[in-house]
C-alpha cells in the first residue's frame, strides 16, 4: 500500500509540473509582450508565411469593386478583338499587385508596423478578441517620396482595412480557454506538484530512490511530449488547406520549436537530478570538504601556534638589548595558498581520482558510448540542428570522451609514482636517527649508524659518530622450487579475485569499510 500511495504521489507530481511548466511557457512567450513580439516577428520573416500573407492580399484587393471597375473600364477601352485578353490583363494586374505588396511587405517601415501591429494582436489575443492584422498603418509608414509614379498608384489602390484574420474565437474556442487557464493556473499546479512530491517522500522510507523515480517520471514525460509534438505534425497539417500548408508548417515550427527547447530543459535539469541521486553518497564528496575544511583550520590553529612560539622565544631571548622584537608576520598571499594547499590535501583527490579510474576502466565502453548517444539525443531533439550545432556537439562529445582518457592516464601514472617514491624512502626510528646500508670491499656489507650527539658548550655544530656494526654475509639462496604452469582455469580465478580486490578498493574509498576491513579481506583473498 505505501508504495502505491508512494508512485501515485510521484505520478501526479509529473503530470502537475510538466503542467505548470507549459503554463510558465505560455505565460511567458503569450502574455510577455517583448517576448511574443519577438517571436512571432521570427515567424512573420519566415519566406513561407510572406509569400502566403502577400497571396490572400493581393486576392482581397482584386475582389474589391473598385479594382474591378477600373479593370473593365480598361478592357472597354480596348478594340473588340483585344477585349478577349481580358484574363491577361487580370493576371497582369495581379502581379503589378503582388510586387507592391511585396515591396511593402520588404520595406524597412515594415518592421515599425509589424512591431505595432503585433502588440495589437497581443493585447486583442490576451483580452479575448479577434486576431487581425490590416494594411492601413503600413500605407502611413511609407515616405512621400516612395508613393509617386507606380507605386503610388498601386498605394493608392490599397483600402486602409485590407489585411488578414489571423485568429477568431469562433474558429479556435479552445485556444483562448487555454491561454485563460494556462496563464492564470502555473502557480497553482506547480504548488500541487511540490506538495504531491512532499508528500511522496514523506510517505517513502527510500528517499533517494523516490527522488529518482520522481525526476526519471518528469524526464520520460517531458520526452514523451517532446515526440508528441513530432509525431502530430504530419496530422494537424493535412487537415489545413493546400494553399496554408507552407505558412501552416512554418507557424507550427516556430511555436513547438521554442516549447521543445523549454521541454528539453526540463529534462536536462531531471536528468541532473538522476545523477545526483545516483552519485550522492558513493563518490565521498561531502566527507572530503569535511576533511578539507578539518585541514584548514588544522593548519591555521599550527600557524597560529607557531606564531605564539616564536614571539615567546623572541622575548625570553637573554641576548637582547632592547625591547623584544616581533615575530615576523607571514604574508597574506602565502597564508592563502598555504590553506588551499591544506584543504586540497585534505580532500584526498589522488585517492578520488583512482575510484573514479577503477569505474571507468571496469565500465569504459558504457562510459564511452553514453557520450556519444546523449549527443544523438541532443542533435535528434535539437528544433533546427545546423552544421555549427554538429560540430559544437562533436566537439562536446571528443571532449568528454578525452577527459575520460586522461583521468584513465593520470591514474595509471599515479600508483607507479607513489611506489617509486616509497621505495626511496628510509625510515628513521626515534627522530634523531638515520640508518643506511653501503657495501664494503671485501663484500660483506656495513650498517652506518649515525647519531647526532649533543652540541658543545661552545656553541659549535654537533659531532657525528659513525658507528660500524659488521653483519654476516648473506647466505646463498636456494634456487627457486620448480612451478607448474599456469593453467586458463588458474587464470580466471586469479581474473575474478583482481576484480573482486578492486570492488573491495572502491569500498574503501566510498568509506563503506575500514582500513582493518579491507586489510583483512585481502590477506582472505590472496591466501586463496
């Protein structure tokens, strides 16, 4: 029952927010009004919608009486055998027609009437009204100097309320009562959904796999809508008229072009979601700036030590003459590295760095090929993918696939480099003593023991007392027992132990067990 009511809640969470999220879309590119201006002039530039304004334009004026008149008045004055050219001369003034609304419509004083024109379709389309969209302004805008000879004339023919409806109440009631809903109810349906996912993991005792479940329900819907809007395309424009098909098209790219970006958005923040639920608590970040944080103030609360040292030995210092002097301060710049170098230190990152590489090499190909198909996904779903986005998401792509290499290679460098510098060290018992190994000439070898012994009272450098302590030779090794060859069976065991050793490193690093733990677990699997 609980995980019922648990996916229930996390089901009505997704719905309510990709619900708000459309809202918050149409909010802002309908009832903004910069934003809606902006966007439906991209459209309105688009040579479809150009070509289909200037057709229902010219075909308008050419069914005006006025026009019609002068057109028979034109053919009346023509001898009676070249009255048959009357379709000619009607075809002729169409386009004479067509090239002054496209000069019109091309013009730079159009851009100021289309500005105008469109946030008087905002505020008709917000207040309920009619969408319309006429010519008489743009015959205003046109300078005096453009409107002799022909042009003029074609101006002049021009009725000041032609133009085209855009949109009606009557043909799309549904449109408005959506934009009414939508506009209004984002708030409301985004608080349902904080409270449904509240709700959700209050009622769950795994959190963090309901805040997965969650985020991974919101992405595959928001993809879901996403297809949606590609696959109804084909439908919606085979119920529009042959001659609106283009215009149609274009309009319909350009809406669901700028909701699929805000979509994909959605699902790029869900999908962060997913991997912060799926790397919290694995990978120690929270615990290394815990360290990192201890080793700063460590290493401020030594310098602050030393700082009262010095300044203590600097005033009991008996050969002083005169008031005691300061302890030097250390310079600002030198403190702050010193405490990033502290806190660096103590985030461990060689030690992140090689879980991070024993992951990757136990899961290279998979890590590989996500890369590549997350760029598939983005050039799929990408509203107009051009040769610049290929090449940004190629680019993209190679940079993730070296970075993968790279931490491969620093890795492997890593472990080789922490050996060598071990190997060179000697360790000194006590503080005061430092042991070496030199060969002698008559091949037994000599063990130095050098001491540091007191200073004189005088004052001078301390004496150095070599000690000599002769050992036996070694004595001659025996030759190496005879091995059986190894056997593919002897080979897969000793694979499967390797893996095994490396899983049990990894739970070292992620904190999962102790030192002792997984001492003990490696002294088990190599006595196998």
């Amino acid at each position: 029952m609980r995980r019922f009511v648990v996916g229930l809640l996390i089901l009505v969470s997704a719905l309510a927010l990709l619900g708000s999220s459309t809202s918050l879309w149409t909010r802002r590119h309908v009832v903004n009004t910069e934003i809606f201006v902006a966007g439906t002039e991209a459209i309105l530039t688009d040579p479809a919608v150009q070509a289909r304004i200037e057709t229902g334009v010219v075909a308008t004026i050419m069914t005006n009486p006025e026009v019609q008149q002068a057109i028979d008045e034109a053919v009346a004055a023509l001898p009676p055998r070249l009255q048959a050219f009357r379709p000619a001369l009607e075809d002729g003034a169409r386009t004479l027609l067509g090239r002054g609304v496209h000069a019109l419509l091309t013009s730079p004083a159009f851009a100021a009437l289309t500005s105008a024109a469109l946030r008087s379709a905002q505020t008709q389309l917000i207040n309920g009204q009619s969408v319309e969209f006429t010519l008489g302004q743009a015959k205003a805008l046109v300078p005096a100097d453009s409107r002799t000879g022909l042009a003029g004339q074609v101006l002049a023919l021009i009725p000041d309320n032609v133009g085209i409806t855009v949109l009606t109440k009557e043909q799309a009631p549904q449109v408005y009562t959506a934009i009414d809903l939508l506009k209004s109810l984002w708030l409301w349906v985004g608080l349902i959904a904080i409270a449904a996912l509240i709700g959700a993991l209050v009622v769950s005792r795994r959190r963090w796999q309901t805040l997965r479940a969650w985020a991974v329900t919101t992405g595959a819907f928001g993809l879901l809508i996403v297809l949606v809007m590609a696959v109804a395309r084909g439908p919606l424009l085979g119920q529009v008229k042959p001659i609106n098909v283009a215009a149609a098209d274009a309009i319909y790219q350009g809406i669901t072009g700028s909701l699929r970006s805000w979509t994909l958005w959605l699902v790029l923040i869900m999908a962060g979601i997913v991997a912060v639920t799926l790397l919290w608590g694995r990978i120690g970040i929270i615990p290394a700036i815990r360290r990192g944080s201890h080793a700063v103030r460590a290493q401020a609360a030594h310098y602050r030590e030393e700082r009262a040292v010095r300044a203590a030995a600097a005033e009991l210092n008996p050969e002083a003459t005169g008031p005691a002097p300061r302890a030097p301060a250390e310079s600002w710049p030198h403190r702050v590295a010193a405490g990033v170098q502290a806190f660096v230190d103590g985030l461990n990152l060689p030690e992140r760095l090689a879980a991070l590489a024993g992951f990757l090499r136990r899961n290279l190909r998979v890590a590989r090929w996500t890369g590549v198909a997350v760029g598939a996904l983005v050039l799929l779903f990408w509203p107009s993918p051009t040769l610049s986005v290929l090449i940004w998401v190629a680019a993209f792509v190679a940079l993730y696939i070296g970075l993968i290499e790279l931490v491969l290679a620093i890795a492997a460098r890593a472990p080789g480099a922490t050996g060598e510098a071990a190997a060179d060290e000697v360790a000194a018992p006590g503080g005061g003593v430092g042991a070496g190994v030199s060969p002698a000439s008559d091949g037994a070898h000599t063990r130095e023991l050098v001491t540091a012994q007191a200073a004189p009272a005088g004052g001078g450098a301390p004496a150095l007392a070599p000690l000599e302590a002769p050992t036996p030779p070694e004595p001659p090794s025996a030759p190496p027992p005879h091995r059986p060859a190894v056997t593919p069976e002897d080979l897969s065991a000793m694979g499967g132990r390797l893996d095994l050793l490396m899983r049990l490193g990894d739970a070292r690093s992620a904190g999962v067990l102790t030192e002792e733990e997984f001492a003990t677990e490696k002294a088990n699997l190599l006595a196998l």
